[in-house]
C-alpha cells in the first residue's frame, strides 16, 4: 500500500473495525463445519467478486457503492466507470475466507484467518499512530509489526487442537508476510500462506495425519 493510498485515521479505525465484525466468518465456519463452510463462502467469493465488477461496467450500481461504502475505501479500490477492475478489502477476505475452508482443514483455517484479522488491525492500527520505524522498502513499521506479533500469539495461543509451537511459527511467518511487500493483496496472501505453513509443519515435521482439501 503505498502512502497516498492511506486513508485518513478515523476511516482506518472504521475500516479495521470492519475486520474485527468479519470475525463472524472464522466463528461460522468453526461451528457448521468444512463441508458447509465450503457451501456457503465459496458463492459468497464470488457474489463479492461479481459485485467489484459491476460497480465499473454499471453505473448505478457503482454510485450505490461510492454512496454507501466509499469513506471506507482506498483510492486504489475504487476505480471510475469502465477502467480496469480493482477489487476491494473485504472481497479479498471472503476469497481467502472460502480458499481457506476449502483448502485446509477446518481447525488450521480458522485460526488462520483470525491471527490475520486481529493482527492486520492491530499492526495499522499501532503503526500509523504510534509507528516511527518503517521497514526497508516497505510503507508498514515495526511498531505496527510487533502489534501484530502480540496480538497473533495470543489467537494461537487458544486455538483448539493447534499445536503451540507451530502456530508460533505460522504467526511469526504471518507477521513477515504482513509487513512486506508481496504478490496479491494482503487480505489473500498471508491467511493463505500462513495456513500452509502450518499445515506443512503439522504434515512433515510432527508427521500429523492432516490433508488438504477434505482434511
């Protein structure tokens, strides 16, 4: 996210409170479970995607958005009538909401997906108020980073059937993730890559009988 596309604090603080109300995802899908989850995000994913699309190629569903959603979205996110698509946050986090249940199992996937909700918020949060070193390269601070950490740890610490050192480890990969620059919006990458991590460690390392898809 580059500089000029910030949004000012208050809209930030809405914006990520808009993550911590997402939190009802990662609830639904630890209570109905793999198969349903799957059911119901995966058209969701792609009623949001469908949705980013319309709102450049018809006009009144674009004012809709911009009179409703605008304040909280990056300039970035919200292209003008016919330019190229740009699809927002939130439609982001319903993708990766519905890879997740459908890649991974339902235990690795939650926490996956919270460790990311509360740490991005977090690590915005801290880090545009309070952050002062910004990382080589980057536009996000330590300050913000260690926000995340803190607050990553204490989701993994929790989580049912999380072997505690691993979910370390994934938190620690989440946090790096987070703070650099990578392929893709943030809101996919790091839940997704921190579910493989921890999956990987659980498979090749503990030696867990876990697979992907139907695990």
């Amino acid at each position: 996210m580059e500089l000029r596309d910030e949004l000012p604090y208050a809209a930030e603080v809405k914006r990520k409170a808009l993550h911590l109300v997402a939190l009802v995802v990662p609830l639904g899908m630890y209570f109905l479970g793999k198969n349903l989850a799957v059911a119901v995000l995966v058209p969701v994913a792609i009623l949001a995607v469908c949705a980013d699309v319309l709102r450049v190629r018809a006009a009144w569903f674009g004012r809709f958005i911009t009179r409703w959603f605008s304040p909280l979205m990056r300039k970035s996110e919200q292209p003008a009538l016919g330019e190229p698509v740009s699809i927002n946050g939130a439609t982001w986090v319903m993708v990766a909401a519905a890879l997740l249940s459908l890649l991974f199992p339902i235990r690795i996937a939650v926490p996956a997906f919270v460790l990311f909700m509360v740490g991005d918020a977090a690590a915005a949060l801290v880090g545009r108020r309070y952050g002062r070193i910004r990382w080589m390269g980057g536009t996000h601070t330590v300050e913000g980073s260690l926000a995340f950490l803190v607050i990553g740890l204490a989701v993994v610490m929790y989580a049912p059937g999380l072997t505690l050192w691993v979910g370390v480890v994934g938190t620690v990969v989440a946090c790096l993730a987070e703070a650099m620059p990578g392929p893709f919006n943030d809101n996919l990458r790091v839940p997704l890559l921190t579910a493989a991590v921890i999956f990987a460690l659980e498979r090749f390392v503990l030696g867990m009988d876990v697979a992907l898809f139907f695990g």
